[in-house]
C-alpha cells in the first residue's frame, strides 16, 4: 500500500487506510533528514549527527532501532525477513526510495513549476515547511527554500485571479502578504494592480508610496522599474490597465429548491405507499446513491406528499459516529410519533434485553390508527443497534399500514450495514437508486447554457450542481473541485460565522444550538450561516448542516490540534449541560486525546453491552485503550466485547495482555480469569499457549477462593485446558458443575455445565451423556434468559443427536440455533449449522452437492479466528466423504493437525480424545487392520466397542465416516472374531 508524506507543515504520513501514527521525537527526525536528501543516501554519521548533536556512546545502535520501528510503521504489511521497499539500507546509510508524488512539498514544487492548479496546492500548506525541525541546521536550508516556492505561488495565484478579473479577492489577499514580505516587488505590483483594476485608484498609489517606503527604510534602495513603470501608468489611467471583467450572460443559476429531474422516483415511492395501505402491513423502502445525490431531498419532498395525505410521519437521521446513544434515530422517531418511547427490560443476558426491546418497539408501532410513514436517514452511518432494530422491526409481522424509507451512500456502505441489506431482501424491499440528474434537469438549475459544462464537471450530482451553480452565480467563474467549492464559499464569510461553523462541525452532522452557545452573537452567525446555505434548521434550537460535504469540508480543514481544542471545548460543554449524556462525552474527550474520555468510554462501552451491541462496545473499549493502554479492566472488556462480535483472535490477544498485566497481582488476576464467560463449542483449543497460560493462572489462584469464585475458575480451567487436560480438567468440571448446583446460579451452572460438556470426552460412546447435558442446559437457559448458553446447548444437540444418527431432532436443534442467532444477531452460529447441513448432505445427498457444500462451508470457516476447527478440517472432510462412497483413492490435500491419522507415515498416536476421538480411531482402525497389528487393532476395538451404535465423527457436527459398528467389524474379522453382531448395528445405525 503506497505511503505518502505531508512536510508542508507539521511531519505527518499516512496510507489508504488513513493517518500512520508516527513515533517519537528523534525517529520522526530521521524520517524527516531521509526526505530533505530526496532520495538520496544519508550517511549514518550525518544522521546521527542530526539526532546527537554532541558524541552518544550507542548512537549507531539507537539509530538502527529507530529505523526498524519506522519500517513496521511505514510497512506494517511486509512479511518477516522480507526487504524494507520504502527505507532501504544502502552503503554508507539509508535511504527512501519513493515515487515523485509521494511527498506533497515534491508535488508542490511540481505545480509552482508547470504553473496549473497552483490554488489546490497553496491549501496543501497546514504551516511552515518541516515545522517541528526548524530549528535543525540540516532542515533549514530545504524549509527555505519551500518558503520561497510558497511565495512565488501566491504571487501567480494573484495572477491567475487577475486573468479572471477577480481583482477585490485578489486585493484583499495580497494585502497580508505583503505586510509580511514588504520586500517583494512582485507582490507589491500585483497588489496596486489589483486595486486599481478594483476601482480603488487612489489605494493603488497608496500601496506604491507604502512599498517605496519599506524599500528604502529597510534597503536604503528605490523601486524597480516595473513598480516605477506601474505608478506612471496608473497617473496616466493607461488603457492597458483597464479592468479585465467576465462579462455576465443569461446562465445564473436559479438556485430552485423544488426537487428536479426525480419525477419516475417519486412515483415508485408512491406505488410503495399504496401497496402498504392496500396490504395493511409493514414496506421498506431504501434510497441509495452517491453522497449529494439528493437522497434526503427526495425522502422530504415524498414525506410532504404523504403528510398533505394524512400520513403521520416522523423522522430520524443517523449522525455521523459522533457519540450519540445507541438507536438514537430511533428514539427520534418514537418521540416524535408520541406517548412514551418503550425502554429496555433488566434481563441477565443482554440479548435478551435487546430482543424484548426490538418486540416492544415493534408493538408500538404496530399500535394505533392511521398510516405511518418513518424516515432513517443516513443509515451508512447507523451504529448496529439502529440496524438490527430495523432488521427487528421488518421481520416483524407489524399489522398496520407502516412504510419505513431508508437512505444511504452507496459509496460508505459499512460491513454492518452490508450486512443489514442482506436480512431485509427476503423482506423484498422497494430500492430506488439516485443516478445524476439528465442535463436536461441541470438546465432546470443553471441554466441552459452553463448546463453541459456543470452536468460534465459533476456528473449531474445535485449537491455539487447547485454549489456550482452558487459559485458561478457570486463570481462568474467555475472551480474545478466541488470541495474546493465548499472551501471558497467558507472563506468567503465573516470570521465569527466561520468560527461557529468550525465548532458545529467538530459537534456533528446535527447541531443543538446550546452546545454551539447560548449568546445573541452566536444565533446570529447561526442564522447567517444558514441563510448563506450551509445550516438548516431542523426545529427550534436544533440546527444539521445543509449536506455532509459541507461539514467534511469544514472539520478537514481544521489542523488535528485544532479539531482537539474544539472537541475539548465542546465535551466540557456538555458534560456541564448532559453529564449522563455518556457516548457524546466520551466520544469528544477521546477525539481530544484527553485521559477525562476513557471513563466516560467504559461507562458508554458497558452501556453498549448491555444493549447486546458487542462491535459499539469493542469500538468504544478500543479508543479507551488507546489513551489508556495499560488497563487490565480495559483489555478485558475489549476481549468480551471481541469474542461475541466473532473476532476470536483479537480478543484472545487481549485477555493475554491483561494476563501479563496483572502479573502477580492476584486480585486482578482472579478478574481477569472470571472476566471472560464466553460458551465454547469446540473441543480443540485455539491457542493452546494462551489456554496453558490461563490454567497456570488458575491454578495459582484458586486456594483460598470463595465457593462463587471458585467454581468459575474450575469451570474456566476445564473449559481453557479442553481435550489436552486430562483427568485434572475432568476433576475441575465435576467439582464446578457440584459447586455449581449447590449455589443455586443460574448463570453460573450455565457456566459450569459448558465445562461439564467440554470434559465428557474420556471415552468413545458418551453421545446420550452430551445430549443430555445439551437439554439441560437449553432448559436452563431458556427459563432465566441466558441466550448465549442457550444457543450452545442447541448446538451440543446438533452434535450429540448427530452422533446418534437422530437427524430429524439435530435439524429441529439447528433451527433453532440459528433462529436465536438471528433474532439476537449472534455471530458464527451460522458457521457451525452451515457445516452440520454439510454433514447431512454428506449422509443423505449426491456426493458432488455434498462435496460443494462442504467447500462453501469451510470459506465461511476461514477467518473466524477458530483455529481450532479450522485445522485441515476441510481436507478430513472430503477424506470421509470419499470413504462413504467406498473411495479409498489417497490425494494430496493439507490435512492440518488431522495428518498422522489420514496421511501416517510412521507410528499414529492415540486420538485425543475429543469430538473426533472416534473418526481418528476409525482411520487409525484402517491403517492397523492394512499392517496386520494385532495388537493395535484389539486396542482400537476395545476404545471403539462402546460408541458401536455412533456415526463416527458425526458427534462433531461437522463430518462422519459412517457407522462406527463398520469399522469394529473390519476389526473383528481381522482379529478372528464373530463379527456378525456389528454388521447388523452397522445397518440399524444407517436405517435410522
């Protein structure tokens, strides 16, 4: 991924995933002396001499650490022990190797020299060139001479602006110009000219008196010849002065906000309406297109219409990630719509919680006469409890005429909101897609005549065309970067509503007007703000920028140490106005880098949790930690909120690293182990390190716990240790699950009995005691609201009534898995059902749609972070699906940890013993029965002999190489034995 550097100011660098946090002091000084040699070589004494300016014993050795965290930063991707590409190590030092435009003073320095878009690139400029190291003997001669770039490129800006007869613009920006440089003649001539050409003759000589002044006071010299030939000129009212004008024609803009060009759109939203009050139930609507596209305009015009009806409509926008509460449009839409606005009901699990309150919801919407139209706005913007209660509330069967209009970009569609689009289609929503306006519609707006140039330049987008528009309106030119329009129609207001306008932008999308300032001034810039365009007034004191674009343009324009200010400024606000108001304050104290914003982060992110939003909470635990990076309670609650978002391997990382912090520390070691009560499902660990680690820590603290603390811990060593803990883990789940029962928690036995399942494993056969394990714990569950140990006893079902060859209870069982899942928006129960309908293609179905199934199964396997299923579990999949079609052909496939038993070479080791104890056994069977070892093969009958009424692996819902009793056949009559008796299990297990 290509690197690029800022030195117009401040040293920054960033990539296509956005700003690289560079380190320290001296290793940004190293990066900054490689970029003022322009790729060539800096030797390492010169740069230790730019870092030390007296001798350092281990410089040499500092200088190399230095280099190597740069090149993780710069890199972050490179493989190990692969060669840097961008800091390269080159006799006699280093270098970096980087194209032309990676830089923006090279791309500077470029434009000043071809002389086109000279305007873009001034605003590249966020301070002096290389600021931080000015004082640097080595930077000073390359800030130099960028300076004296930047004022050459003023000075042919005023130019351009001249040619384009913008001469009061250019006359007020050479007047600071000049106060700084009194010495530039240029500058001075274009100023004089600029005033001239603007009607102000006498402030043209003024600027000559003033300029021959600074020269010779300062100078002891006169003006040059072309300041002497220009005041003649000016005395004389040359001709070849007059002013350059644009001469104005019949295409201004008629700046028209009637709805143009969406005539057909309008009428599919009113067919969608009529098919909700002829069905009398609940349609979805989504609006999509690009960011100006006029979604929202569209959706307000539609909302008129419907409301001149007798529709009772209510709103709500999504802001843009700036710390509101959870669901808030939808708190939006049920305030406005009246009566109270249903509440979550206090449940143990969170999901619960969350599931009653979508139903609520639902019901209040469903409640009272009349037809109801609702409007989310900006849904790419949505947190994920704004999507799954909209997901909630269309599957809903809600009997009354309700139409939900939904707008979004199609260009900023979240993973989130993907995933939203994918549960509402069987719901068949009505999509309108918003393309740019036909010319034709264009015209409408500009014009005919500057119609073609506009629709060319903006695609027909109708934001950029109106701004456009306003542009050539106010000046009689045409910019060629709609951004740029933003920009300059910004600068063109007084400072105290731009200044407002600032700290609305830092607040978000939506404004209230106490938060900007309660003054008189501050209503006024407000108001001047949105007469000029750039506001809109949603109700009283409640203000949203007239497009996102224009809040983009404002907030990016603002330097970082600025933005911080501001949002300092304004989390201070309220926290004095809305101190509980917990997701706005830590979002504003974070984005302000203030330690005050990682309480306020934890409170937000428990607040999330409780909520059953698990990707909220991790991303609010995560800016926490990156202030405060060394929390124990911090890293725990990101590894919770990770594992239930599905991201295993982030959240193992973290409940590591709050391991190491709490070191010997044993109370924090007892919460960090009792912290994390996730349900595991699989026998094999993910991380067995980190599973070592973890029990150690058990073992270390568990004397002396009380009987609460202690059956968790028992509970998390056996569920931790898995099939590689032997009797101890055994011993730890049967005294958990005791210690358990005893207490009388809920919660708790839940807890214990996944430990409990997780250990029954000592011996093959042990399916009906899973099975039931499985129904207690569904029972148990579903009676106190413990969704999550719920689902896992529906999937201990799966596995167990698989295993049995009971397929007609193991469907019944993964259908409701995978209700709960989507009806409390659980991730990767979806993962362990799609392999188990895999398994009963396998069983049941053509070998070939078995074998697809299989594949799709496994892609949606790969990245979970379940390493411990995905091992080469695709590959013995496909090994036991050939078995069962008598294929015994031996391919060349990664069998993963599963190798010694499909592909031996050498002495097999006894299977774990786990969910695939008897599918390794089987194999193991085969390869002793081929080799003739008696021995082996009696072992292996007598390990089997109890599971003879099994599928082998099936009890793993995942693959299976038939009935179990087939192989102890293939066992007796090796060793001699009758094995009439298996045959007949063998095809009872395959009737059933």
């Amino acid at each position: 991924m290509d690197v690029s550097f800022g030195v117009l100011g401040p040293l920054v660098a960033g990539n296509g995933r956005g700003p690289l946090a560079l380190p320290g002091p001296r290793h940004r000084a190293v990066l900054a002396r490689l970029l003022v040699a322009r790729g060539r070589v800096v030797p390492v004494d010169a740069l230790v001499d730019a870092l030390w300016p007296e001798p350092r014993p281990g410089a040499v050795g500092a200088l190399q650490t230095f280099v190597a965290t740069l090149r993780r930063v710069l890199e972050p991707d490179r493989a190990p022990r692969t060669p840097a590409r961008l800091l390269v190590t080159e006799a006699p030092g280093y270098a970096l190797r980087l194209p032309p435009d990676a830089v923006d003073a090279w791309r500077f320095e470029a434009v000043v020299r071809s002389g086109e878009g000279i305007e873009e690139a001034l605003r590249w400029w966020r301070g002096p060139a290389y600021a931080e190291f000015a004082d640097q003997p080595w930077a000073r001669p390359e800030a130099a001479r960028l300076e004296e770039l930047r004022l050459v490129a003023v000075e042919r800006r005023a130019s351009g602006w001249l040619a384009e007869g913008r001469a009061a613009e250019t006359a007020a920006d050479l007047e600071s110009h000049v106060d700084a440089h009194p010495w530039r003649e240029e500058a001075w001539r274009l100023l004089a000219l600029a005033l001239y050409r603007a009607g102000r003759q006498g402030d043209a000589l003024g600027a000559l008196r003033r300029a021959r002044a600074a020269l010779a006071s300062d100078l002891g010299v006169d003006p040059g010849p072309e300041l002497r030939a220009l005041e003649k000129d000016i005395l004389d009212q040359a001709p070849h002065l007059s002013r350059v004008s644009v001469p104005a024609g019949s295409n201004r803009p008629k700046h028209s906000r009637a709805l143009v060009g969406r005539t057909e759109e309008l009428s599919r939203l009113a067919e969608a309406a009529a098919a909700v009050e002829a069905q009398h139930q609940l349609g979805l609507v989504l609006i999509s297109g690009d960011a100006g596209a006029g979604k929202t305009a569209l959706a307000e015009a539609f909302t008129e219409d419907l409301a001149a009806r007798g529709w009772t409509t209510a709103w709500g926008a999504s802001p843009d990630r700036s710390g509101v509460p959870a669901a808030w449009p939808w708190t939006r839409i049920l305030t406005a719509l009246g009566g109270s606005v249903p509440e979550p009901e206090p449940a143990d699990d969170p999901a619960v919680a969350r599931f009653h309150w979508h139903r609520a919801v639902a019901r209040r919407l469903a409640d009272g006469p009349g037809r109801l139209l609702l409007v989310l706005d900006d849904l790419h913007w949505a947190g994920e409890e704004t999507l799954a209660l909209l997901a909630a509330v269309v599957a809903d069967a809600v009997a009354r005429p309700v139409l939900v209009v939904a707008t979004y970009r199609t260009t900023d569609v979240s993973p989130e909101l993907t995933e939203l689009l994918g549960r509402v289609a069987r719901a068949e929503p009505v999509r309108v897609y918003l393309g740019g306006l036909a010319v034709e519609a264009v015209a409408q707006l500009v014009g005919p005549e500057a119609a073609a140039v506009i629709h060319r330049r903006t695609g027909g987008n109708p934001f950029f065309v109106r701004e456009l528009g306003r542009v050539l309106d106010a000046e009689g030119g045409l910019p060629e970067g709609v951004r740029d329009v933003v920009r300059y129609r910004v600068a063109g207001l007084p400072e105290e509503v731009r200044a407002v306008l600032r700290r609305a932008a830092v607040i978000g999308t939506d404004v209230d007007l106490d938060l900007l300032g309660d003054d008189y001034n501050t209503l006024e810039a407000v108001e001047t703000a949105v007469a000029r365009g750039f506001l809109a007034e949603r109700g009283p004191h409640v203000f949203r920028f007239a497009h996102a674009l224009v809040r983009d343009a404002v907030y990016e324009d603002l330097s970082r140490s600025r933005r911080a200010l501001l949002h300092l400024d304004v989390a201070e606000t309220v926290e004095r106005l809305r101190p509980d108001d917990v997701e706005a304050l830590a979002h504003h104290f974070l984005l302000a880098g203030s330690r005050r914003g990682v309480s306020y982060a934890r409170a937000a992110a428990e607040w999330a949790e409780s909520r059953f939003a698990p990707h909220e909470a991790a991303r609010l635990w995560q800016a926490a930690l990156d202030i405060e990076g060394d929390d124990v309670g911090l890293h725990m609650g990101l590894a919770r909120s990770l594992a239930f978002a599905g991201a295993l391997g982030e959240a193992r990382r973290h409940r590591a690293e709050a391991l190491t912090l709490a070191g010997d520390d044993r109370e924090l070691t007892v919460r960090v182990l009792t912290a994390f009560d996730v349900p595991g499902v699989w026998t094999e660990n993910d991380d067995p390190e980190l599973a070592r680690r973890v029990a150690d820590a058990v073992e270390r603290v568990l004397p002396g716990a009380d009987p609460a603390t202690r059956c968790r811990l028992l509970a998390t060593l056996a569920l931790e240790l898995r099939n590689a803990g032997g009797e101890r883990a055994r011993a730890a789940a049967r005294e958990a699950e005791a210690l358990a029962r005893e207490l009388g928690d809920p919660a708790l036995l839940a807890f214990a009995l996944n430990a409990r399942w997780m250990q029954a494993f000592d011996r093959a056969g042990l399916a009906p005691e899973r099975a039931a394990l499985g129904a207690e714990l569904v029972e148990l569950a579903a009676r106190h609201g413990l969704v999550t140990f719920e689902v896992l006893g529906h999937l201990i079902l799966v596995q167990a009534r698989s295993a049995l060859a009971d397929f007609a209870a193991a469907d019944v069982h993964a259908a409701a898995a995978d209700r709960l899942g989507e009806a409390y928006d659980i991730p990767l129960i979806g993962v362990f059902t799609q392999w188990y309908r895999a398994l009963r293609t396998a069983v049941k179905g053509p070998r070939a749609e078995a074998e697809a199934a299989y594949r799709s199964a496994a892609a949606r396997l790969s990245g979970t972070g379940m390493s411990g299923v995905d091992n080469g579990i695709l590959a013995l999949a496909l090994l036991c699906l050939r078995r069962l079609h008598g294929d015994e052909s031996e391919v060349d496939d990664d069998f993963g940890a599963y190798a010694p038993w499909c592909r031996p070479s050498g002495e097999i080791p006894d299977s774990p013993r786990d969910l695939l104890f008897e599918a390794r056994t089987c194999l193991h069977a085969v390869v002793a029965i081929a080799a003739g070892d008696r021995a082996t093969m009696a072992r292996l009958y007598d390990d089997l002999l109890p599971a003879a009424g099994e599928l082998a692996g099936a009890g793993s819902g995942l693959v299976t190489l038939g009935p179990v009793a087939g192989y102890l056949a293939a066992l007796a009559e090796a060793l001699g034995r009758d094995a009439a008796v298996h045959h007949r299990e063998a095809a009872e297990v395959e009737a059933r």
